[in-house]
C-alpha cells in the first residue's frame, strides 16, 4: 500500500505543478481594414510573469509594459511557428492607426515596427522565429521601424537586415551626440501645438514606389490629431538599402507592437549635446503600465481614407443601473459655424468607460486631457505645466540672463532668508503663472501678436502676485502641504511593500508628511529659514556663479576649465549636477539637516554654530560625491565640476549661516521646540486619556437645554437702508449673566457677527 501511494504521488506531482504556469490563450482578433481579420500572437507563453496583451473587441490593442506581439494569420496557442505569421505587402500602400502613449514618458518606448518574420526558419534565441535588425534573438532580418515613441520623443527609421543603427528622423535623442531634430518639443509633446501626446494621435506611413512594380522609394510618416491644423511630416528617401527593403516588402513583413522601459533611452528620448533634445535623464520606474492601438487600416496611397472603428467600451458589470435611454442628438446645421472654443461636443468618454450620468462629467475631462479619469487629468496637467517650464528653463537663448538672477536670488536669501522670502516667493511663484499662461497661449493660438502676449502675460503675472501678496498666508498653507507631500512621496518607496499587508501606510506618511510640510512653511518657517536660507541661496549663488565663470572664460579664451560646466551646457543642468541626492532623497534630506541644525542652534551650548553649520556642509559634501559619482558622466559635465561647484556652494553657505545664526536668539529656538514638543505630548496623552465615557458626557453636555443656558440668543433687529449688514444684539434678559459669562457671550457674539458679515 506504501509503495503504491509513493507511485502515485510521483506520477501526479508533474500534473499538479502545472497549473502553477499560466494556460497558454490566444489574446483575440483585431480587423484590420482593408484586409481583415488579424489573429495577435504574444510572447512567453507558458510564463507566469509574461506581459500580457489586451484585445479589445474588433479595434483596440493594449500593450502591458514588457510585452511584444505578433500580427498573424492564424494563432495555436502554446506553440510558435513563423507559417502562422502575417506577411503584409505594403509596397504602394499606406498603413494607418490610432496610438494613445498617456504616461509613457522618458524611458519609455511604445514600438509599432516591421520585421521578416514569416521568411525566418529558425525559432531564434527566443523560440518564437523573431529577427530583427539588432540581432536581439539571434537572428537578423530587416526591419522598419515605423514608430519607437513615447510622449515627449519619436523615432522612424529604416534598417537592413545587418544595419542596425540605420536612417531615420523625428524628434529627440543623444547622449554625446545629436539625435533628429525634426520637430521640436513645441510641436510634439505634452500639450504641444500640433500633437498633444497627453491625448490619441492618428498615425499614417506610406511607402511609394517609383511606378508599377518598381522598388520602394521612400518611407513617408504623417501625424495628425484631431482638432489640431497642423501635422508632422517625415520623408525618409535616402537611404542605400532600399532595394533590400523593397524586396522585404515584397515578400511580406510582419507587423509587431512592443513596450519596453530602460533608464538607458537617451539614445531616442536624450538631449544630446546641443541640449534640445527632451529628456535630461531617463526614469523607468515612472512608465505607465500600458500604451494602446487601434483602429488598424491599409489602403492603397491616395485612396480615401477608411471608416473610423471607434474603440470597444467594456460590457457593463451586472451590479451596475442600466444606462438611461440615449438622447436623440439634433439634426446638425448645414456649414454649421464653428465654435470659438476647441471643444468636441459632445463631450467624450474615454475608451472602456461606462457611460454614467453621475460621473459624465470627470471622465469628459479625462478625456479632454487625454488620460480616462479626472485625477489623472488634474495631475497630468500639472505635471505638464512643470515640464514645460523646466524646458524653457533648459532650452532658453538666454542662459546669461538666468544665471545673473539666479546669482542675484541666491545672493538675497543669503544676506538675509526671513527678510527677502516673501519677495522671493511672489516674484518666483508670478513668473511660474506667467510661464503656465504663456504655455496656454501658444498652445491654443490665442494671439499671434507679442504686444497682445506681453499684455496678456503682465496681466497674468501681476494677478498673481497681488493675489500671492493679499493672501500669502494662505498660500504657505499650499505651498508648504505640497512640498511635504512631494518630500514623502520621494522618500517612502519602502512603502510599496508594506501597502499589501499594512492597508493605508503610505497615505499615513503622505498625510503626515503635508502636515509637517505646513508647520515648516507657517508656524516655523522663521526658525528653519535661518538654515535652510544659507543652504538654497549658496546653491543658488554657486551654480549661477559656475555657470557665469564658464561662460564667460570661453568668451575671453577660447577655452574651458574642467572644474566648470561647459559653455553649451544651460544653467538647470549644471545646477543639476550638484544635487547628487537629487530625486528621491533632495528634498527630504535637505529639511533634515536644516532641523538638525536647528537644533544644535538651540541645545549645543557655546559651539553650537559650528555644529550647525557642520550639518549643512555634511549635506553639501554629500552632493558633491554623489554628483562626481552619479550626475556628471549622465549629464555631459566633467567630474571636477560638483566638486568645485559644491565647494562654491560650501563657502557661501558657510559664510551666509556665520551671519544669520549669529542674530539668532537661543531662547527663541529652544522656546519654539519645546512648545512643539508639547504640543505633540500633549496631543498624544489627550488621545490616551480620550475614553469612551468621557465622550459619551461630552456629547451629553451639548443638550438643546444645557445650549440655551450656556449661549446667548439674538433677535434680528429692522434692516437700516443705510447700512449693507443686518446688526445683531443681546436681548434684555441676558443681565442675569455674571461677569465671565457676559464676556464670553459678548466676545461669541462679535465672533458671529463677524462671521455674518463675511
């Protein structure tokens, strides 16, 4: 009896280990217009971890970050052979499609792309038959690339089977080189003129040739976008090999869709060294989870363009109402006027969206934006406006001008942080809102006319300062909740982890971090200027200093020193290269060692300006080895460059906090963390001591009986025409009152009339 259950745990202990692999399904069907229908074929089958492929209906592909798939004719699911694979002949003909790269940014790559795949006999390193022209499987095959983007690069370029830099053009790109410059990030991006890369764009590449059967001549990219006028052309027609890749087409090729993610993409999405490209530095980890294909055509060049397939929406859930019977919409108006405003109406729902009347309106303007929900509209929105700036900052003709007011900034929040912050801010936060209104003008084409801009711009600038000026209290409460809550969201990754098993941790952290963020920005803010003044203005003064020398040695020379950033190199940059604990760890560092100093201000006896400033110069020390390690070679800065530049940074610092610190009270200090730690403890015991009796007669002493003793009533009294505000007054009986009682009424009286009259 042993023996035979041993046999037959054996035997089954290979069936029950299987379903621990995923099954292997085909994803579905798309119809590709003017052919028909097309079978998808992803890669990793039979792998658990495999980035799956959403089909959606008959229109819609969405591809999850790190998968690739297969246009074919045919799909057996579990198995690869190169018979299944569609051979598409392309030559005279234009392929269209429809691409959504929402929150694909810098790192990212959204590939739509042509190989041999139905010509390669041998299933490769991949077991799939995949070739292309980097070899990636070991195989090598021609390719053409029709698309490798994300939302603020594109590349189109053509290779052979053996070439696998090839030719190629669009926008973005470059390490120590260039990559294309044929658009720029006016035209192509966020919020940019022509395509808006935060919403869907049409896509359409040609391939003609040179008469009836003749060879290819060129590859011919086009995007439009709806209410846009303007679209952005390639015409790649110079290149070698185009018999080879006429003869390709030919035969057929196949069709393939790919996302993938790498903090090395500079390559595509870099600056390069003339600093116009988009991206400074790649981050893999921001990508979003999924980029989106649909509406797949081919038709012979010129033909009229074939019938929009509008994406699938998702089946409704059975919990949900049934949807209320649709409006009829009116008969539309011959010619009809168009509007003013650049609106589609009616107003869209995002693809897979439900239509629900209670949320119509947040998925319209998700929609609007470009992302399928209200939060991501608001928050890509904003993302957008920041990286816009921060692009003029990096791509502007005037780095001069920018590094004398950077110098001069930095020099009056080193004199004296308190006393110039206020100023400071305004002017900084007017010239943000003039920026954000600029970025709107030109992307609307509100006036072409730079009189009517300046105007509009002075306007914008001027309500926002007296606004800032009129409530800057108010606006510290803002300013100081969004910095805390950016400084935790940068330093609580660890978080990630804990989510699952510990529900609501990171919004504990989040929360307490704009808590704290507040306090430092209101009820603080004249302590923790004191060190945190000397820290940002010797940034300030060091990395508007370094950039001045450099440029003005080359001007006077000829020549560059290696201790300063180079000439071509704009002042973010080279500032960028300092914050070697940039990112996650900048902000919330930063705070850290201003406390820090703080404190040894308030309890370290007669040495406690040196073990204050100690702090802050540990702070800089730290930046300068990790910019040498981490953000020199990544940025096109030598490495002596943080070294010197933190220096500069050091002694200004040093020199700014000597001063500050030494009109610095210790009883202030030592008075104003005390009453925080109290007001903490005594937080905390109130908490402890809170029991549920105790609330229990703290709600019984609010009685409508107990209320008419403890709290005066009014009567209204007959409105004055003369004056704009009812009056209030005390009735007779309220004389029984003794002394406290009266004052206390009367001040909750005031305190209401106030309330009334605001």
């Amino acid at each position: 009896m042993f023996a035979m259950i041993w046999t037959l745990r054996v035997l089954l202990l290979p069936s029950l280990t299987l379903p621990l692999a995923r099954a292997a399904t085909c994803p579905g069907n798309i119809q590709l217009g003017g052919h028909g229908a097309v079978s998808m074929i992803p890669t990793g089958w039979g792998d658990p971890n495999a980035a799956a492929l959403g089909v959606s209906g008959s229109a819609e592909l969405t591809a999850s970050m790190g998968s690739r798939a297969y246009f074919a004719e045919r799909c057996n699911a579990g198995t690869y052979s190169n018979e299944d694979y569609l051979a598409l002949n392309l030559l005279g003909k234009t392929l269209r499609y429809t691409t959504d790269l929402s929150g694909a940014g810098c790192g990212c790559n959204a590939a739509m792309y042509l190989t041999s795949l139905k010509q390669n006999t041998n299933p490769s390193e991949c077991h799939d038959y995949y070739c292309d022209a980097n070899n990636v499987c070991g195989q090598s095959c021609a390719e053409i690339d029709i698309q490798e983007a994300n939302q603020l690069a594109w590349h189109s370029t053509l290779h052979s089977a053996n070439d696998r830099f090839g030719v190629g053009g669009g926008y973005g790109g470059g390490d120590s080189w260039n990559g294309a410059r044929d658009w720029n990030a006016a035209q192509y991006g966020p919020h940019a003129r022509c395509i808006d890369t935060n919403r869907p764009f049409e896509v359409a590449v040609s391939f003609p040739i040179n008469g009836p059967g003749g060879i290819l001549t060129a590859m011919q990219i086009e995007l439009t976008q709806q209410g846009h006028s303007c679209s952005l052309k390639l015409n790649l027609n110079s290149y070698s090999s185009m018999a080879e890749l006429s003869q390709a087409l030919q035969k057929g090729m196949t069709p393939i869709i790919s996302y993938w993610s790498s903090d090395k993409m500079l390559w595509m999405d870099g600056k390069g060294t003339d600093r116009q490209g988009p991206c400074a530095a790649d981050n893999a980890k921001a990508c979003g989870n999924s980029v989106k294909f649909f509406n797949f055509s081919v038709a012979d060049i010129g033909a009229p363009l074939p019938p929009i397939v509008a994406p699938p929406r998702s089946s409704q859930k059975p919990t949900e109402k049934p949807p209320q019977d649709p409006v009829p919409s009116p008969v539309p108006a011959p010619a009809p006027v168009p509007l003013p405003v650049p609106m589609p109406f009616p107003l869209p729902i995002p693809p897979g969206v439900d239509s629900n009347g209670k949320t119509a309106i947040f998925d319209a303007l998700g929609a609007l934006c470009g992302t399928g929900s209200s939060v991501k509209a608001v928050g890509h929105t904003l993302l957008g406006y920041v990286a816009e700036t921060i692009d003029r900052i990096h791509t502007s003709q005037h780095q001069e001008l920018i590094c004398c007011a950077t110098t001069i900034l930095g020099l009056a929040c080193a004199w004296d942080g308190p006393l110039f912050y206020q100023a400071i801010f305004t002017v900084v936060l007017a010239m943000l809102v003039a920026s954000m209104v600029d970025f709107e003008v030109n992307a609307s084409d509100f006036t072409s006319d730079t009189v009517s801009r300046g105007v509009v711009l002075g306007q914008a600038g001027a309500a926002a300062a007296v606004a800032v000026h009129t409530g800057f209290d108010g606006s510290q409460v803002v300013f100081g909740s969004l910095i805390g809550l950016l400084s935790a969201w940068g330093s609580s990754s660890w978080t990630e982890d804990l989510e699952d098993h510990m529900h609501g941790i990171r919004l504990l952290v989040y929360s307490q971090g704009a808590i704290l963020g507040c306090l430092v920005f209101t009820a603080w803010r004249p302590l923790f200027l004191k060190t945190l003044a000397p820290l940002v203005g010797g940034f300030l003064v060091a990395s508007g200093l370094g950039a001045l020398f450099g440029r003005g040695l080359t001007a006077l020379t000829g020549s560059s020193l290696l201790i300063l950033p180079p000439p071509s190199m704009d002042w973010a940059t080279g500032a960028d290269c300092l914050l070697g604990t940039r990112g996650k760890g900048c902000l919330l560092w930063g705070f850290a060692c201003g406390l820090v100093a703080l404190i040894f201000m308030g309890f370290g006896g007669a040495r406690r300006r040196i073990l204050a400033i100690s702090t802050l110069l540990a702070y800089i020390i730290a930046n300068a080895v990790f910019g040498a390690a981490l953000r020199a070679d990544a940025l096109g800065a030598p490495r002596a460059w943080p070294f010197f530049g933190c220096l500069l940074w050091a002694f200004s610092t040093a020199a700014s906090a000597w001063r500050q610190l030494s009109i610095t009270d210790e009883a202030e200090i030592r008075e104003s963390l005390d009453n925080a730690m109290g007001t903490m403890l005594s937080m905390r015991d109130s908490v402890k001591e809170l029991d549920a009796n105790a609330f229990r007669s703290a709600l019984q002493s609010f009685t409508p009986s107990r209320l008419d003793q403890q709290l005066p009533t009014f009567e209204r009294l007959p409105q004055n025409p003369d004056t704009s505000r009812d009056r209030y007054r005390k009735q007779k009986d309220g004389g029984r009152d003794t002394e406290d009682r009266k004052e206390t009424s009367r001040l909750l009286m005031l305190g209401r009339q106030g309330s009334l009259e605001r």
